[in-house]
C-alpha cells in the first residue's frame, strides 16, 4: 500500500542561523556582564576588556566544546539515561526503520528504551541519531500513536533540532565559565548574564515542537498525533529526570508563557487542526513503503510490544 513520504533535502533546517544568533546573545551576555561587574569593585575598564576578550573565546568555546558534547551524546545517554537498547529485528525498532526511509533518512538511528512517560532523539547528526521511547507510553497507545511520536522525534533528527538545542547550552556554559562562574551557580548566572539567549533558546524549543509534531502528523495522520499529545498530556506529573532534560522530550514545561520550553496542549492542537505547519511540510507523492537492507517478517500481533493489551 502506499504511503506518504516527506522530502528531506527541504526539511532540513540549517545550524547557521542558530549559530549566529548565538554568537550574538554571547556577545551581548558579555557586554551586560560587564555592566553588572563594574559597579561592585571590578572596575568598568577591567570588565570592559574581559568582555572584549570573551568576545572571541566564548563563541570558539561554545562551538568546539558543543560539537565535541554532541559527538559523545548518544553514548553518553545511553550510560546515564537508563536506555535499553533494542536490537535490529525488533519489531518497535522496525517500525522506527520504515518511518526514518520514508523522511528520507539515509541512516538507521539506534533506538532504546526507557522507563519514563515520554520520547525524545538524542545525537549531533541523522548518523548518530538515538531515538528513545517510553515503556509506559510502547503499554498505553495504540501503534498508530506510537507511530506518531516516533514520527514526531524523527522530524527533530530530519531539522537538525538536537545540533541546535546542543549548541545553544554549549554557548551559554561557555560564557558562564568564561565569567568565573561556579558549577552551582551556573543556572542563575545563565539567567543573569544570558537571559536574552535564555529567551531565545526556549522560544526555538517551543517552535521546533511544531514542526516535529507536523512531521509525525504527516507520517501517520493528524489525528493520530492529537490522540497521542491529549493521552501524554493526561499522564502523570513530570519525573525528575523528565524536568532536567525537558527541552528534549516529547512532552516538557508548558506553561503557556516566554519561559516554556513547550507549547500548551491546547496550542499544539490547534497548530495541528488549522495545519499550520502540517501544509509546509515538503511532501513526495505517494509510494511504496521502502524497503531495508534486509527483509522484515510480518510479526504477529502478540509478538509487538505495543499490541499486549
């Protein structure tokens, strides 16, 4: 039968405009940091030319150091996240396969497992991509719901989402670093000193959600990606390890305010309802499901994981 297929080569989204973006909040974290140094003894010349110096080594920093971090992502995620990887031949990493060829991804990401209500990918690029899906959500929804996150997070490999969200923390421990900042009051110097950025970052997680939730909409039908947002948005409160990684998952802070990392409930559906995003989305014809390096048996329904109900 044949399905939709989504054009990759113009869906994805460039580092560029991000990059430069940040290099622009840095600078002007350190032109506010300067300001902030000189009435307390520092001196306004002395802080003037920190600042004048960071303005080269806090954007090499927060390059170099955020490509070398998301290089080591994946497996460092797998390590400390608590992920259970799956093998090739089974079948939730099968669906996965079928739905990155049909966005036009060229390379199988790893896929795993974790005990947490939620999904997220994870890796500096569409090779090293590592997608994660939740066991309670794999026991709860239907495989067409299931089909839509895994969409969903495909489409944040397909815009390059993880590189730009990566490279955004990167800058902002570069420049508290730079400023003599401690490990502990890391976080609220990046609200002192970047909160520009700060702003910026969490306004592109927000917007980045749309598009992913129009990928995973457009893969699998529209109603599918509501019926899946409205059952997480009904689930438990956000675990801790959820919270500390919210501006990867699935479902985050969404508080309806300039300081979410998530768009609300009611906003994403919307989005998905009036296709606001779903009719940008760079469509191919229709065509046959593409098929893997190596034939995939038709599993019975008691062998998928998401089908034990």
């Amino acid at each position: 039968m044949a399905e939709t297929s989504i054009n990759y080569r113009k869906l994805r989204n460039s580092s560029l405009p991000t990059w430069l973006g940040l290099v622009i909040g840095s600078w002007f974290g350190l032109a506010w940091g300067s300001l902030l140094s000189a009435p307390v003894g520092i001196g306004f010349g002395v802080a003037a030319g920190s600042a004048f110096g960071g303005f080269l080594a806090v954007p090499l920093w927060g390059t170099v150091w955020g490509l070398i971090g998301l290089g080591r992502q994946r497996e460092s995620a797998v390590r400390q996240h608590g992920i259970t990887l799956l093998t090739e031949d089974d079948p939730l990493a099968q669906r996965v396969y079928v739905l990155a060829a049909r966005l036009g991804l060229k390379t199988r990401p790893w896929v795993g497992v974790m005990p947490h209500n939620n999904a997220y990918a994870i890796g500096a690029n569409a090779n090293s991509a590592l997608v994660v899906v939740g066991q309670p959500l794999i026991d709860s929804l239907t495989e067409a719901e299931v089909d839509a996150i895994i969409g969903h997070e495909l489409g944040h490999i397909a815009n390059n989402d993880m590189r730009r969200i990566g490279l955004a923390r990167s800058f902002q421990n570069s420049l508290v670093w730079y400023l003599g900042f401690s490990n502990t009051l890391q976080r609220w110097g990046r609200w002192l000193l970047t909160w520009l950025s700060e702003l910026f970052v969490l306004r592109l997680s927000r917007k980045r959600e749309y598009w992913a939730d129009a990928i995973g909409a457009t893969l699998t039908g529209k109603e599918h990606m509501i019926a899946a947002l409205e059952k997480l948005h009904e689930g438990p409160e956000l675990s801790d390890f959820e919270r500390t990684h919210a501006r990867l998952m699935f479902r985050g802070f969404a508080r309806g305010s300039l300081l979410s990392t998530h768009p609300t409930l009611k906003e994403r559906r919307a989005a998905l309802q009036r296709e606001t995003y779903l009719k940008r989305i760079p469509v191919m014809r229709a065509v046959e499901p593409p098929a893997l390096s190596a034939p995939v048996a038709t599993p019975k329904a008691e062998d998928i994981a998401y089908a034990k109900r």
